[in-house]
C-alpha cells in the first residue's frame, strides 16, 4: 500500500508541475533561442535510448543479447 501511495503522490507532483509549465509560462516569454533548442530534444533523447539499447546488446547485458547487434551493424 505504500508502494501505491508513493507512485500516486509521484504522479500527481510530475503532472502539476507539467500543467504549471504549460499554463504559468506564456508561449511569448520563452526566448526564441530556447524554442529552437527544444525542437531537437525528443530526436536526441529517442536517439540516446537506442545507443543505450545496443550497447546493452552488443556487451550482453540485456536480455535480448545478441541479435539486435547483427540487425544494428
């Protein structure tokens, strides 16, 4: 039960701070530098968990060793 108490109380921190983010912060006060940044911030995090993936891979330290190396090189 405690376990239950402490994702939903994680849960509910994460989205009220999203929901400030997103209603405090007017689209107009984020420097441009900033917005042109963040448009690269999904390819290179998705990029970071695939290198993650395949080093895992290649050293054999997942579970799925071994054939997404060969697909992969």
């Amino acid at each position: 039960m405690r376990t239950l108490i402490a994702f939903v109380i994680g849960g509910a921190a994460t989205w009220v701070l999203r929901i400030a983010f997103i209603t405090l912060v007017p689209h107009s006060r984020i420097p441009s530098a900033l917005t042109r940044s963040l448009r690269h911030a999904a390819p290179a995090a998705f990029g970071a968990l695939v290198a993650v993936s395949v080093h895992g891979a290649a050293t054999g330290d997942s579970q799925i060793a071994g054939w997404p190396v060969v697909a992969a090189t």
